[in-house]
C-alpha cells in the first residue's frame, strides 16, 4: 500500500478547522487526526486544504491560441495550461473550450477535437499534474453550434456544458451600450461595422437561440453530463433553466436572479476575479454582494486561475457570514457534487486524497505543495 502522512497541519474541514494530520493510503484520505501525529509530511503549521475543483476556465484556449490567429502546439499549450493550473491549487479541471461559431475567435470549432485528442492522449500518458475534464461551452445563436456538440457529447472526457447566449441587450450585456463598449475596441470596429456586427447577432438569435437549447438540452442530459446556465438576468431565465434541468446557474447578474437560482437548488456560480476585484468587469452584480445574501454556491476562475485560491481566502474577511470551511466548500465539495463528482473536494474519509498546502503571506495565500490521489504533482 501507498501511504502518506500529512502532519502538522491546520486542517480544513467541511464545517472546521482543526490542528492535527491526515493520513492517506492508496490515494484516498483514511484518517483525521487533532493534535500531533507519526512522522510524515510536515505542513509547519500551513493550511490543508481540498484539492481546488475547477468547472470554468478560459486558460486552456488562451495558451492554445496566444495570439489571434496565432495557434500553439496542443500539448504544448496543455501542458503550459496544466503546470498553471496544478500550481494554482486546483486539482479538478473541466477545460472550456467554445463551440458554435465565434466572431471573437473564427475557425475554433475545428480545433476543439484537436484540444480534447491532447487531453485524453495527455492524460493516457500520464503527463499531466491535474485531473482534466471538458466542459462544452455551447454559443447557442450560431447555425453549428448542435452539430459540433453531437459531435463531442458521448466522448467520455466531456462531463460538463454550458447554454449561452452572448447576443447584445440582454443577459451579460444587458445594455447594448456595454456590448460596444467591450466588442468595439476588441474587434476594431467602425460604427457602422458595429452596428452591423450588431444587427446580425440579432438577427441569429432569432433563428437559433431557442431551438438549440432545446435540442442540446435534450441531448446533454440523455447523455448523463451536467448542465449550466449562462448569465440568468431575469426571474424566466431561472424559470427556463429549472425547467430544463440545469443544476449550475453559471454567472448570473443580478441579484433576483441569484437569489431565485439558489433557493430552487441550483448551485449559483460566480467568478473567483469578481471577488478579488472586487466586482465584475461587465458592471453586472458582484459576487461579495451575493456571499453576504447568502446565495453564492461555487467559485470559478475563469480567466485567472490563481483568482481561485486568493478569492476563497479573502472571502471570509469580506462577507462575515463566511468563514474559511464555508468559502473552500466552495471551490471544493459543491463544484464537485454540482458536476456529479462525488469522490474528491473534501478533507474526508474515504474521498481522494487531493491535498495542498497553503501558506498565508499577510493576506495572500500561496501553495507550497499539491497531491492528486496522494502523489505529490507539484
């Protein structure tokens, strides 16, 4: 049997934090122990917490395409991607990766294969720190977008997906106004260029939005996957996504929508860098303001992966009915269940020993060590 022992440590359960040691044998976590322990791995005294679980990341995509039109060898860019992520604390990935037709980046769909073949070549040769997964991020206004995803729902990497609809004057964009000022600049637009980009995200809307959902929806769930909601504005968005059987509500922006989210038992989702920011670049709701409702479930990082660590430390400090159990529950154990993963996110016995320790500098938490399955990864 392989058997570690993490000892001297402040240890961070699901409801406490206590002095002690965990002990683990053949990669699951066998016992907890207060106090002093055996020899073993010892922490100094640093937290110990869950491996982190991550369910929404762009990282993937930007270290495979750095540059526009600029793209990277796939395991290269997996592996840059890999050692960002296990440093970060995060022992659970699923990778995004967009599918459906994107102005922002034309041409990705035909590389979304080529990401996933270097995921599960990767993962075959062992060549990977994190335990990585892929979550289909499904643009539903694009003529494509059921195509590509039946394509790629019954490959046994992707466990996760998300609906969105990105079109102007609504949901993450909720003034159109928002919408110019962010995609203008990005994509070099004159005003007519705009208007006419405009027009025809609308224009596409109409034509698939709705069915999409549907025929995805349908499809993903016969399939076992998970399901999340994409930035719920409104009470019928909630209702629409209940209705359909989403079990995440991923990046909602504003509060009644949050708040209808987590009372109907969808786990609410918000991004780790609004919390570190201190609120959200598209001056939608910030996710310190549900925390203090009470309505805040699941961290992502999204676009910064170490935002995923700092926002779980700093959270307690900003909304006082959270304390550090409630605020890793949050990164760990309900991302996990919330993707039907019921093994790891946890300091418990009998789940995966996915460990790291984290030393506080001041107020900014830095890893100083990660185990996936008790093997130390980084």
């Amino acid at each position: 049997m392989a058997e570690t022992v993490f000892r001297n440590a402040k240890i961070v359960l699901p409801d406490e934090v206590i002095e002690g040691s965990v002990h683990a044998v053949d990669g699951m976590i066998a016992a907890i122990d207060a106090g002093s322990s055996t020899p073993g791995e010892d922490f100094g005294g640093d937290y110990l917490i869950p491996g982190l679980v991550e369910l929404h990341t762009d990282s993937l995509e930007n270290h495979y395409r750095p540059r526009p039109g600029v793209y990277w060898n796939p395991l290269g860019a997996l592996q840059a991607h890999d050692v960002q992520i296990a440093g970060s604390g995060i022992t659970t990935v699923f990778d995004s990766v967009r599918i459906g037709s994107d102005p922002e980046a034309p041409g990705m769909g035909a590389h979304v294969q080529i990401l996933i073949d270097a995921i599960s070549t990767a993962m075959t040769n062992g060549q990977l720190r994190a335990d990585h997964m892929v979550h289909l991020r499904c643009e539903l206004p694009t003529h494509d977008v059921v195509d590509e995803f039946e394509r790629l729902v019954d490959l046994p990497l992707v466990r996760l997906a998300s609906v969105m609809d990105h079109t102007p004057g609504q949901r993450q964009y909720q003034t159109v106004s928002k919408y110019v000022q962010y995609y203008k600049e990005r994509m070099r637009f004159n005003d007519a260029e705009m208007d006419a980009f405009i027009a025809e995200r609308h224009k596409e809307q109409a034509l698939y939005s709705d069915k999409h959902r549907k025929a995805i929806l349908k499809r993903g769930l016969s399939a076992g996957i998970a399901f999340a909601s994409h930035d719920d504005a409104t009470e019928a968005h909630v209702a629409e996504s209940v209705e359909d059987g989403v079990s995440i509500a991923e990046f909602p922006t504003t509060l009644i929508a949050a708040e209808r989210s987590h009372q109907a038992g969808l786990a609410t989702l918000m991004g780790a860098p609004n919390v570190v920011r201190g609120g959200s670049h598209s001056g939608n709701i910030a996710a310190v303001d549900l925390a203090r409702e009470g309505c805040l479930d699941i961290l992502s990082s999204d676009y910064i992966p170490a935002a995923l660590l700092h926002a779980a430390f700093m959270l307690p400090a900003a909304a006082d009915n959270i304390s550090l159990p409630d605020a890793i529950r949050m990164v760990g154990a309900t991302p996990a269940k919330a993707a039907h993963l019921t093994d790891r996110g946890e300091i418990a016995i009998g789940k995966r020993a996915d460990i790291v320790r984290v030393r506080l500098h001041g107020e900014m938490p830095v890893v100083k060590g990660v185990w996936r399955q008790g093997e130390r990864v980084s």
